[in-house]
C-alpha cells in the first residue's frame, strides 16, 4: 500500500493523479471543441431523429480557427544571452530536439486545451563533450501531465506523467520533484482507464535522483490569470459556438422545408381507393409537381395556389452577426472570415490586427519564460555552467509584414545608423543567421579593403620641407 504521508512520492502521485482525472473531462470537452465536434444543437424531443443528419452537418468549427490563429503568429527562433549574442549550446540542443516543429505541437496543444508541457531529461544515446548526457525535451500532453505550483513562491513543486502501456496493459506514472523521479505502475492489468486509489499502485524500480535542481517537468499555460486555472483560447466564446451551430440548424430545416413555393389545392374531391397491401384507405394524388405536369379539377370551386417561401437572409445576417461577435471577443482578425472585405490595403490590416498582435505578445511573453526555464534545465543536464533565465528567447516579428515593407526599413534604419546586426535581426534572421551575416559583411568589408590601391606618392615637396632643408644648407 502506498504511503499518506504528505509531501512523499506516493501522496503526490495520487493526489496529482485525482487532479489529472478531474480535469481530463474538461480536456476531452475542449479537444473536441477544438476538433469541431461539437455538442449537437437540440431540436424538439418528437423531432430529434428525424433531423439528427441535419444535427451532425450543422456544426461549423470556428473553435480551430481562433486557437490556430495565434499559432501561426508564434515562431520563436532561437536563444540569446543578455547581449544578444547567440547560445551555441542552446542553438545545438534546439536542433537536436527539433524544437523547430515541436514547439507548435506545445503551442497548440496549450491554446486548445489550456496548457502544454515540456520535458528534460537524459538523452539515451547522444553524449556531450565533457561526457555527460545531452539534453532530451519532449512535448507532452495535459492528458498525462499535470504539475503544481508552490503558493508561497509559484514555482512548480511536483509533477506527473501516467500513461497507460497498451502493450504491457498497465498504467505507468512518473512523478517528478526537484531533486528525484518516483516511478510506479498498476499492480493489476486491466483497460486504459487509470485507477488511483492507493491500493491500485506499486513502486516500479528505486528512486532516481537527478541535479537538475528544479522540476524537470515545465509547463506551457494560455494566458493564466492570478489565482485562476488557464483556459483554452477559445474559452469565452463557446456559447456563440453553440449559438452558430443552432442557427445553421434552424437555417438549414427552412431550407429545406420552407424554402420552397409550396402548392395547395381547395375544393377538389380526392378520389380514394383500398392499400392492397395494407387494407387501409389512401388517398390518390393526381398533382404531382413537373415541368410538363398541368393540373386541372372538374369540381366547381376549386382553387389553386401556392405558399411563400420563407426568407432565409434574416438566417443569414444573424448567421454573420454572431461571427462577428466571436472575432471580436476572442480577438480573432476579421480577415478570417473575409465577406466584406474586398481589396483592403496594408494598413487595413494593421488596424485589424491590433488586438491579435497585443493578444499574440501574452503567449510571447508566457511561452518565453517556459523556454528559458527549459534552456536552464538543458544546461544542468548537459553539465555546462549556464543561466538561462537571464537569457533572451527571439521571436519571429508576429506581423508578418512584407519583405519589401522590411527591406524598405532597414535600408532607411541603416541611413540613420542602426547596426548590421540589428537590422538582420528586424528583419526576422535566426541569431545564428544575424552572426553569418555580420560576419560575412565584416569578411567582405576586409577583402574589399585589401582590394584597393595603394595611396599615391606626393609628387612635390611640401613647402615647409622645402624651406627646413634651405635653413640647414
């Protein structure tokens, strides 16, 4: 049986396991939110099956479009030190560890479900010069991760990641503290639901103590507020989800119901006749709609008619007024739903991105400090005397402006004055790429000098020369 006592491995990993539990129905709730499977929007009790395809084709996904927005805006390209001088070591472990791509897996996975993870530890194969292990960081998932925080400092105090081993078919669990790894496992086999009472698990090996001193385990959150758990981006409008996928329902039942002229007929005596099949009385329908078709009655107050169809741009405007409502208050440039906008210029799509930018720069500013967490922790691991936390995270410009608008800047910046090196980098180059250019430049600028041709001999005698040499005689 697993120990009580507060503060040991076994008491955080079932007290961060409950919590893990807990939240994953939220998880599941905004993973499928993200993923456009929404909750299907509720007709009358008499009607539910009859319209359930019209239910599963009503739901349109905007949830992905407002988490993924950002996403294509944060693009951290590397770390320098206080100076701006490019980290060789950090530069080495970023490709190593493919951060180039897995940092979008962490971004996305923290803007759709509220907080992604990263994890440092041993790398099983590569080595460092100095022989210790390289640095392996691995994206992770709030479905097996979860961390908490110390109240008193804020920073984080322990961490676990459980998984189920589908081939061993048992749950596993890491709990992770700021000077050693716990590992457990289920004591029994059993489905991919993880128990955690503390009858269920055991101890998995001995303990291992790391030097890392802090948690290796760091996590990625959308814009925390204090004393609040965070929230996916799309948080504060998943009711105009739900209200868009209700009135692309009711749209699409006049659509198709009430959309079209419907005929009727007073005054006409129906004939009726017996269902061979059934034994019921039917009756016969000789107005059948057609091209060709003409429908004549012999009675003598017969009337025909039609019904007008119903409207459906009142469906429409409601339809682009909520949208509207969740561009705006998530943020979201209006671009992305582009109706009105037609030939908008440059400027027109600065003003609409303010909000996005201010917006995008949070994340910047989180997921900055995350990195430079993880960075420190690389170091200790790697064994090299290193202090990331005073170190900087560059980020590609969030505006995406055209390169001409930037080649145009930095021609008129370097009028002024500005460094090569600076304008490299307001120009959006890796730190490494800004040290090849100015090194490059500084090559050229030395070649170019050694081109030249030698200054030209004076031809004549200077005049005070002339007159020194007449005193001496």
């Amino acid at each position: 049986m697993l120990s009580d006592e507060a503060d040991s491995p076994d008491w955080w990993l079932l007290r961060l396991g409950r919590r893990m539990r807990d939240r994953q129905q939220h998880l599941d709730f905004w993973w499928d939110m993200y993923r456009g499977q929404h909750r299907l929007p509720e007709l009358p009790a008499n009607a539910r099956e009859a319209f359930r395809e019209f239910q599963r084709k009503s739901r349109t996904n905007f949830m992905g479009t407002v988490a993924n927005a950002p996403v294509h805006r944060l693009r951290a390209l590397g770390i320098t030190d206080a100076d701006g001088n490019p980290d060789d070591d950090a530069a080495r472990w970023w490709q190593l560890n493919r951060l180039d791509s897995r940092q979008k897996q962490v971004y996305r996975v923290a803007l759709s479900q509220s907080v992604g993870y990263m994890i440092v530890g041993p790398h099983p194969t590569r080595t460092e010069e100095n022989g210790a292990p390289s640095p392996l960081i691995t994206a992770e998932t709030p479905s097996e991760c979860i961390t908490e925080g110390d109240p008193a400092t804020g920073e984080r105090r322990a961490g676990l990641k459980a998984w189920y081993d589908d081939v061993a078919r048992v749950g596993r669990a890491t709990v992770y503290l700021p000077d050693r790894l716990v590992r457990y496992k289920t004591k029994q086999r059993g489905p991919g639901r993880l128990p955690w009472g503390r009858q269920a698990w055991e101890h998995d090996g001995d303990e291992q103590p790391h030097d890392l001193g802090a948690l290796p385990m760091v996590d990625f959150p959308c814009r925390p507020d204090l004393g609040e758990d965070p929230m996916p981006e799309f948080a504060g409008v998943i009711d105009i989800q739900d209200r868009l996928n209700l009135g692309v329902l009711n749209r699409m039942t006049a659509g198709r119901y009430a959309a079209f002229r419907q005929k009727y007929v007073t005054g006409h005596k129906f004939r009726k006749r017996v269902d061979p099949m059934t034994g019921l009385e039917v009756v016969e329908q000789p107005f059948v709609p057609s091209p060709s078709a003409v429908w004549a009655s012999e009675g003598e107050n017969v009337k025909f008619g039609q019904l007008d169809a119903t409207d459906l741009s009142g469906f429409l405007k409601e339809h682009e007024a909520d949208i509207r409502n969740l561009l705006l208050i998530s943020n979201t440039p209006s671009y992305y739903f582009a109706t009105d906008l037609v030939n908008i210029s440059a400027d027109t799509v600065q003003a609409l991105d303010v909000l996005h930018l201010a917006k995008v720069g949070e994340h910047q500013a989180f997921f900055g400090e995350a990195l430079e967490d993880v960075f420190t922790l690389c170091a200790r691991q790697a064994g090299v005397e290193r202090d990331f936390t005073e170190a900087e995270v560059r980020w590609a410009d969030a505006r995406q402006l055209n390169p001409a608008v930037l080649a145009d800047a930095a021609v008129k910046k370097k009028g002024i004055g500005y460094p090569l090196t600076i304008l490299a980098e307001d120009m959006g180059e890796s730190p490494q790429r800004v040290r090849r250019i100015a090194s490059g430049a500084a090559a050229d600028a030395l070649l170019g000098a050694s081109l030249l041709p030698p200054a030209p001999q004076p031809t004549g005698t200077p005049p005070a020369a002339a007159a020194g040499t007449g005193d001496a005689a």
